[in-house]
C-alpha cells in the first residue's frame, strides 16, 4: 500500500487545535503567542513574548510576516483539497476497503467526508481562518508603529491577504459558512455567510487595499486581481473586467519562499494524488492534452484498474518542483482571463479569442499555436479550460466549476466528476466543500445549521 504522507489532520485533540491556529496567526520565528483571549482563541500555554516586547517597527513587521507566513501554510492544503474534489487531481489506493478522508473528497461524498473529521478540523474554513486571524493581529500594529514610508503599503498588503481569503471561502465552501475572526483583542464570531454576501464582502476589503496600497504597484495589483476574481464570482462581469483593466500581463504575485510551505500532498507517488485526467468521464484531459500549461510525468497504472486505461495511467505534476516552489495568487494572466470571460460574456467573440491567443503568444515560453473559433456552442468550453490550464493547481477550479452550474446553467453532472468512482462506487452529488457544523456550531454560537442549498 502507498502510504499518505500528507498529514491526516481528524485525530488532532481539540486544546492542540486551537493552539494551531493562534500560533499560525501570531507566530512567525521567534514570535509566539499573543495574550490569551476567551472563546474561538482560547490557548493554555502561556506567552513566551509580552506585547511590550513587540510594540516597536521590528514587532509590527514580524506580524506582517505572520500573514504571509499564514497564507503560505494554509494554501496547500486548501489548494490540495480543491484539485482533489475537482478533477484536477485523482486520488489513488491499494485499500479500497479501507477509505479515508481524501477518497471521501475525490469522490465528492460529503456525509463521509464530514463523520470523518468529526469535532477536529475543519481543512477549508480553519486555514482561511488563520489568515483572517493574523491579518486582524497584525493591522494596528502595522498602523502603530510601521514607518511613514512603508505603512500604507504594508497595510495595503495585508488587506489584499484578508480579501484572498474571504474570496477562497466564498468560491470553495457551501453557504452558510462562518468567517470567524478578530476584533480588537477580542473573537468576532460572524453570522452565516452565502457566498454572495463573502463576495460583496471580499470587494469591500479588496478597495481598502486599494486604497492603502495606492503607491505600491505590486500591492495594487494583487488587489485588482482579487478584486475581479470576487467580482466575477458574483456575476458582476463588467465591473470585473475594469477591476484588472490595468494591470499588466506580466504581473505575477506568488508566495514567498523560505516560509513554511508544503505541497507534499500534491506529488504522486509520494501521496496517491495522481494528475487528472478525464476525470469521472468529464473531467478535462490535463494528461493526455499534453499541454506544456500541465507538465506531468508518468508513474504507474492505477493500482484498481477501471475500463479506462487512458484515465488509468496516473501521472505526477511537475508544476511544482519541490515543496518550497512558489506559487501563483493573482497574475496578469488571470486578469486577461477576466477579460476574455467579459468579452464573451457581452458577445464579442472576437476580443475573447485575441485575449486568448495574445496570452498564448506571450505568457509561455516558446509561445502555443493559437486557438481557431470554435463557434458558439463550444466557446464556453474552450474558455473555462484555457482557464483551467493556465490556473492548475492554484485554488480556482472549485470557483469555476460552481460559476459553471450557478452562472451559466451547467449540471453537475456535466461538470463534476460523476458517475462509478474508480473505487466502485457513485461519485456523491456535493458541488462544493461543506463545512464541519460540529466545528462551526462549537466555535461560533451563530452558526446552527449546516450548509444551506446551493
């Protein structure tokens, strides 16, 4: 059996839990805890630095780090869960009887996939959470005590992370969802969010950053592509498209390395999460495409053999060449993107496909051969998988899929792996990720029901 090296997070005791997640809000280096609060932030241990020690320009930017250090170590996991639950990645075993959590997620069974984790975490609204909870520790006192010449543009940074994540949630998990944080010191437990209202919410703190980061290039657009991805997951395709107007399709705003960040679920054989390919029979071919977007490198054939041995040939991403490479949060190319979708959207194929073909002259070396209009009934087609293959792996699948059915009148079962699971048995019918009531209800008193209808 090939053994899952990612680590299996539904036996973590609940005191550890909350611990974590103060610690990855807080903590960056030598910084630890900040004083212990009531409620959704409650820890034991003590502090190892008092908030005197950190009330200086070293302390705030050592908090600002802290975000980046949170969305560093949150996205792997939330990025690896996405491409598991779509059909960007496979999920592979020798045990078929003995499934677990990342089968329940390949295979889109959310009643499974919810009893195992049970009271423990919750891996999508948990690591989003962390974020939102640094970026609230680490804002006044970047407003504080940050120098005049960077203080804007340090806040503008951080503002951007808070709306990545509120976009994250709102594209990857079910309605209902909380987005728990911080406030003053204190837990602010949200009421339940749809995903419209997350959006409009995302918009709202994208032009704070704006605001803020006015004189940063870099920050402004990251917000402006955040932005557009939050305006277009609300249906607002116009507004999207002036949101990313000007950023250039150069820009490329990625993690940084020497953080902690890990994508060891993300290699196959390492971990049985193979490239998909076709999956569920409508998934699209990111193997045998043979796109240079998706590099893949082949392994083994699939250890339960179906009646497809195309889809049977499992590969491994060579995307990302270790579990330091960095990756992409919002570039230029996802801004084209935007506007291609616009253009289509307002019928006019023509700037649609130059928008395509201009990012397949110049955002690839050497360039691809261009795209031929393929015709009305197939143009959202093509669309949604350019934006599947220059996006591969970084946390937007989910959203599009969603936008598939909600926006454009998609079933689920033409969009979504479905059908007989490798392992035999049906896909289950989840379009998105629900989440852990147990968890939601213990931590946030307004939350009393689990995910509402989509």
């Amino acid at each position: 059996m090939i053994a899952s090296t990612r680590p299996m997070r539904h036996w973590l005791p609940r005191s550890f839990r909350l611990q974590r997640v103060v610690r990855r809000a807080i903590s960056i280096g030598s910084l630890a805890l900040v004083a212990s609060c009531g409620g959704l932030l409650t820890v034991t241990d003590p502090t190892i630095v008092q908030d005197s020690d950190i009330a200086n320009a070293g302390g705030a930017n050592a908090r600002r780090l802290s975000v980046m250090f949170a969305v560093n170590n949150s996205i792997s996991e939330v990025f690896g869960d996405v491409a598991l639950f779509t059909d960007e990645q496979m999920y592979d075993t020798y045990s078929p009887q003995w499934p677990n959590v990342y089968e329940y997620i390949d295979m889109r069974d959310s009643a499974h996939y919810q009893s195992s984790y049970g009271v423990y975490d919750d891996p999508m609204v948990g690591p989003m959470t962390s974020v939102l909870i640094s970026a609230s520790v680490a804002l006044p006192s970047v407003q504080a005590y940050t120098p005049d010449s960077v203080r804007n543009e340090y806040l503008g940074q951080i503002y951007a992370l808070r709306g990545f994540a509120i976009v994250q949630l709102a594209e990857d998990v079910c309605s209902g969802f909380p987005i728990n944080d911080i406030r003053d010191g204190k837990p602010y437990y949200s009421m339940p969010y749809t995903p419209a209202v997350a959006f409009q919410y995302a918009v709202a703190t994208l032009d704070t950053a704006l605001a803020f980061a006015r004189d940063s290039a870099r920050f402004v657009n990251l917000a402006r592509v955040l932005k557009g991805r939050a305006l277009l997951g609300a249906g607002q395709w116009d507004l999207a498209a002036q949101a990313v107007a000007g950023v250039p399709t150069d820009f490329v705003y990625q993690t940084d390395q020497g953080y902690s960040v890990s994508f060891d679920g993300w290699t196959f054989p390492d971990t049985p999460h193979a490239v998909g390919n076709r999956d569920g029979g409508v998934g699209l071919p990111f193997v045998s495409a043979n796109d240079p977007r998706v590099p893949t490198q082949f392994v083994q054939m699939r250890s339960r053999t179906t009646s497809d041995p195309v889809s049977d040939s499992l590969h491994q991403q060579l995307k990302y060449a270790t579990s330091q490479s960095p990756v992409t949060l919002a570039s230029g190319v996802e801004a084209r993107l935007i506007e291609a979708e616009v253009a289509l959207h307002d019928n006019d194929p023509a700037t649609w496909l130059d928008k395509l073909n201009t990012l397949r002259d110049v955002a690839i070396t050497p360039g691809m051969p261009h795209l031929a209009d393929p015709g009305s009934a197939t143009r959202l087609d093509t669309l949604f998988k350019e934006r599947a293959f220059w996006l591969y792996l970084t946390g937007h699948r989910l959203g599009d899929m969603r936008r598939l059915v909600h926006q454009y009148g998609r079933t689920a079962a033409s969009v979504y792996p479905s059908g007989t699971h490798p392992l035999g048995v049906p896909y289950g019918d989840a379009t998105s990720f629900p989440f852990i009531l147990k968890n939601a209800s213990q931590y946030n008193p307004n939350i009393k029901q689990g995910c509402a209808a989509e």
